[in-house]
C-alpha cells in the first residue's frame, strides 16, 4: 500500500478527535456559561466564628499557666493564675484595721451612753435645785413675816434672800449644764454615726479585696481552643492585657461580601453552595441568614467621603451572614478565617 493511502486512511480518525475535543470544550464551556448566567458568586468570603478574648481584670505577676497553645478548654476551667501575696498582705491589714475601727465605735457609743446618764444626773441637778430654791423663797417668806414682826434680826433676812438668790442662780447654771450635756449628746452621736460608716467603708474594701482575689484566678469564659499564648510565668501583666483568645470551635459561619450589583436576588433563607479552599471539590450547603444593613467600608477606620472633589465610583461590597447546614459533618474542616468560594443561583 502506498504512503499517499496510508494518509487518506488516517484522516478520519484526526477529524473524530477534532470533533470530540470541539464539543467537549463546547459543553465545559457552555456549562461555564451558563453557571455563569444564573448564578452569583463571590470569592470575597471566609469562615468567621466567635473569639474570645482572655482578660485580666487585676493587674499582678503570672504565677502559673494550666494551658498551652491550641489547647482545648472548657468554659469555667482555670488557665492562668495571677500571684496573689500582695493582695494577701493587703487583705490582713485590711481586716486589722477593720477590727481597730470596731472598737473605735465601740468606744464612740460607750462615750455617747455616758453622756445620756450625765444628761439624766443633770435633769436630777435641776430637780434638786428647784427644791431649794423653792424651800429657799418659803424661809425668806416666813423670815420677812418675822422681820416684820421684829422677831428676827436684820442679817438673818438678808442671809435668807442671799439663799433664794443662790438657789435661783443655781438652777440656772443647773439648766446650762443640762443644755450643754444635750448638746454633747447630739455630737456624740454624730461621731458614733461617723465611726459605723467609717466601719462600712473598711468592710467594702475588704469585700472589694476579696473580689480582687478571686479575680487572680482566670477561668476559660467560653469553651473552645485556645490560640497563641501572649504571655509566660513570670511575666507582669496589667489588667485589661490581652493574654491569648479562646476561638469557639462549635459554631461557625461564613461572611460573604458580595458586590452591590449582586444583591437583587439574594435574601434570608435563600439556599448557597460554599466551596472551602483547603478541600477542593468538597461543597457544603448554606442558607442566608441575613444582609448587612451598610457596605463594607462604613465599617473602616476611615470611611470614604463620596462629597469630596476626588470622587471616582468605585462598586461597594455588602456583608451576608451565611449559616452552614449540617455543620457537625464538615466541623472537622472548619476554621475560622479559612477562604471560601460562595455561589447562589438565581435563576
């Protein structure tokens, strides 16, 4: 057989294969196309979940850390210990003083009781003076009746009106003692009033103490995994320094920031598919559980301020909170900040 033959036999095999590959890259690209036309899709997006701070709200060296990094912990477990003497030592002479401010009200209301029985021999004072004064004016009546009469001298009525004057005299500084005592009465009091609230005053800031020690010990707030850890033993902390964050590893959801453009046809409770990008080929089903009420960048430190001169339109992005179905089959997959690939058919 010559060679020209063997050519014009092989030619229909070339144009079966040209024909396979033209409509295979026909249907890919016919099915790019078209998932093109009737879906929306953003890769803007990324698993987000809640993470949580580790605080503490007392300031103090570490004493010790029961956790290490990506440890597992449970909401309510120990995982980091302040040193607690100085808090200790504070306490003890807290509670000294407390203690000494108890007898000082002590003392304060057995000064204002001896005042009240003062105030009572002051009232008797009073009574006893009155009833020499008033046997005092009867002898001067009957001395003036005798003098009178001449039966008695001259003198011994004097002597007798110098006792009613005296008596007078002496209930009066009688009633001045007795106003003196009531007002002394009244001071003490305020001073027993001052001493009971200085008491309560040193018993809140033991309790407040109290509190502050319970404080050096740091509970997990929530359950999850703990990331790196940003302090060591030793180390000085203030209250308020972040320590390391606990990442809740139950709940997870995805952010996707679609342009303004795509949003006519998505809406809450509208089905999605999640493609994650450390597991190519694995899609996970999601539903739209709601869409922000602003874009993207009112949410930034420095929000653009479309009245200036140098304005150029630039398309906005909208945040939409995504809720992953059946979440316990991919949570093995699932971390936060991980990139996704979010489609939503709205044809």
């Amino acid at each position: 057989m010559s060679e020209q033959a063997i050519k014009e036999k092989k030619s229909p095999v070339k144009i079966i294969i040209l024909v396979l590959v033209l409509g295979i890259a026909g249907y890919f690209g016919y099915k790019k196309i078209n998932f093109v036309l009737t879906h929306e899709t953003t890769d803007n997006a990324q698993i987000e979940t809640q993470i949580t701070p580790v605080l503490p709200r007392v300031a103090g060296y570490v004493k010790s850390i029961a956790v290490k990094d990506y440890d597992s912990v449970k909401t309510g477990q120990l995982v980091v210990e302040l040193d607690d003497a100085e808090l200790q030592s504070q306490l003890a002479e807290m509670e000294a003083d407390y203690r000494q401010a108890e007898v000082d009200v002590i003392n304060a209301k057995a000064a204002q009781n001896n005042a009240v029985v003062s105030l009572r021999v002051n009232k008797g004072n009073i009574d006893l003076t009155q009833m020499r004064k008033k046997k005092a004016e009867d002898d001067l009546k009957r001395d003036q009746n005798l003098f009178n009469d001449q039966a008695i001298t001259r003198k011994q009525l004097d002597d007798s009106k110098f006792n009613v004057e005296s008596a007078t005299q002496q209930v009066e500084n009688s009633k001045t003692d007795l106003t003196a005592a009531e007002s002394r009465i009244a001071v003490l009091q305020a001073g027993v009033q001052k001493a009971a609230a200085g008491l309560d005053v040193k018993k809140a800031k033991i309790e407040q103490t109290k509190l502050k020690l319970t404080y050096t010990k740091i509970f997990a707030p929530q359950a999850g995994k703990i990331g790196k850890k940003n302090v060591s033993e030793g180390q000085y902390v203030q209250a308020g320094t972040p320590l390391f964050s606990i990442v809740n590893d139950t709940t997870y959801w995805v952010i996707a920031n679609f342009k303004e453009n795509q949003l006519k046809k998505l809406y809450p409770g509208k089905e999605v598919d999640i493609e994650i990008d450390a597991f190519p080929g694995t899609k996970v089903k999601g539903v739209i559980e709601s869409l922000s009420d602003a874009t993207g960048a009112k949410f930034s430190l420095l929000p653009p301020d479309n009245a200036s001169g140098n304005f150029v339109k630039v398309t906005q992005r909208v945040p939409v909170k995504i809720q992953i179905k059946d979440i316990n089959q991919y949570r093995s997959m699932l971390r936060a900040g991980l990139s996704v690939f979010v489609s939503a058919e709205i044809k």
